[in-house]
C-alpha cells in the first residue's frame, strides 16, 4: 500500500508540474500577441481645406490637376477702384486660392478674392474691386488649388492696372454761357479720387477749382464766368490725381459768348 501511495503523489506532483508550464506557455503567448499590434493611430477626417500638400513615396509634393483660366469669362484690366473677374477650371470640389500683391509687400485682401471650392464640373470665379491706393502696372495672380487629398497644383496670370478714364457726362454739364452767368461740368472716372479744373478764359482769368469724386467715381463743378472773360472757345484743363501721386488728364472746351 505504501507503495502504491507513493507512486500516487509522484504523478500528482507531475500533473501539477505539467499544469503550471501550460500556464506559462499561455501567457507568453499572450504577450507575444500585444507586442505585435499596431500603434495607435489618429482618426483622419477629411477636410476641403488640407493644410499641406499630399507626398508621395519619394517625399515630394503631390501635383494636382492643371488650372485652366477661362479668358472669356475674365476681365483682368481695370483701373484703381474698377472691377476685375476671373474664371477657372480644375478638377471638382477642390479649393482655389488667389494671391495678388499689385507689386506691394502683402497681398490684397478684397473681399471677393477669397478661397472658393470649385463645383461638381471644377468650375469657380471670383469677381473683386482694385484697391484705390495700387500703383498702375502689369502684376502677376496666383491660382492655388489644393485638392482633399492635399495635392497642389497651382498657376500665374497676369493683371493689368491702367489710369482711370475721365468721361464727360454731357447731360449733366453745361459748358455755353456769358459772363457772369453758371457753367457745370460733370465726369466719371475712378471712386475717391481728387479732381482739378484748371479754368482760363481770357488774360486774368486763369483759376483752378478742385473736387473729389464720390463713391460712383462722379465728380462735378459750378462756377460762376467772371464778368472779364473773353468771347470764344477755351479749353479747360481737367486732372485726376490718384492717391499714389499719378496723375491723368484731359480737356474740354467751354465757349464763352
């Protein structure tokens, strides 16, 4: 019996040997499995707005679809304090941004230049003011068009800022009068600008009248003929003075009877 009992506790101490290796077997499975699973990883949502561009295997920037101007659904002349428009094509749902410094430090900030998202057929325009302070001259625009995956894509026109016109608004102007009696004259030309009518009609009546234009770009003069003004035809000297410093000009006549 001794014997017997003895070989009993010999394979309870082997069962319980046999036991704890297949514990410790588990467990370094289990520790084997999470040393493998992969980082944590942020949830990317998509965005209209990507703030870089895609890259690419090799590390470069990803180039997106090419930007087409539409050049006749485009007015890129105009004057200070005129209008400009631009229409582009890329591809659908992409943001385009424009970038025009008008040959200044920063770039302008009109209201209509900001980024526009392009429709289902990657079509987008914008429509905008030159600022009445841009010096006249050729400038480039930049087109960047940045898709929602991030590729960029971008190209340059050029914009033309000329002098204002000056118009005479003959409705509105009567230049015929006799000494003593009231001219007027009217012009349209850029908004916000000073005006200035030189008047000479004769020796000792050589006078200059200034004016701004108002925010239709109107500006307007009523004098009085002095009682010396010689009968004829004279010209009068009209000047448009931008806020920059340049000047334009022209001239009318005004007969004196």
């Amino acid at each position: 019996m001794a014997a017997v009992r003895e070989k009993q506790k010999n394979h309870s101490h082997i069962y319980i040997a046999g036991g704890r290796l297949l514990f410790l077997l588990f467990l370094l499975a289990v520790i084997s499995g999470c040393g493998k699973t992969p980082p944590d990883r942020p949830l990317l949502v998509g965005t209209d707005t990507p703030t870089q561009a895609a890259v690419s295997p090799t590390g470069t920037a990803t180039r997106g679809a090419p930007i087409s101007v539409v050049s006749d659904q485009s007015h890129l002349t105009a004057y200070p304090g005129g209008t400009m428009s631009l229409s582009a094509i890329t591809s659908p749902f992409t943001v385009c941004q424009i970038l025009l410094y008008y040959g200044q430090s920063t770039p302008s900030k009109a209201l209509g230049l900001v980024p526009r998202t392009t429709d289902a057929h990657g079509n987008a325009s914008w429509n905008w003011q030159v600022a009445i302070n841009v010096h006249t001259g050729t400038w480039p625009l930049k087109i960047v068009a940045t898709s929602s995956s991030g590729a960029v894509s971008t190209t340059t026109v050029n914009i033309t800022v000329t002098l204002p016109p000056i118009s005479l608004l003959n409705g509105q102007s009567n230049l015929i009068g006799y000494p003593k009696s009231n001219l007027l004259l009217t012009i349209a030309t850029a908004p916000w600008v000073s005006c200035e009518l030189l008047l000479n009609y004769g020796p000792g009546t050589v006078k200059t009248l200034r004016t701004s234009a108002n925010v239709k770009g109107v500006a307007v003069w009523n004098w009085r003929i002095v009682s010396t003004a010689t009968a004829g035809v004279w010209p009068l000297t009209l000047t448009v003075v931008l806020p920059d410093g340049e000047t334009t000009g022209t001239r009318v006549d005004v007969t004196i009877l």
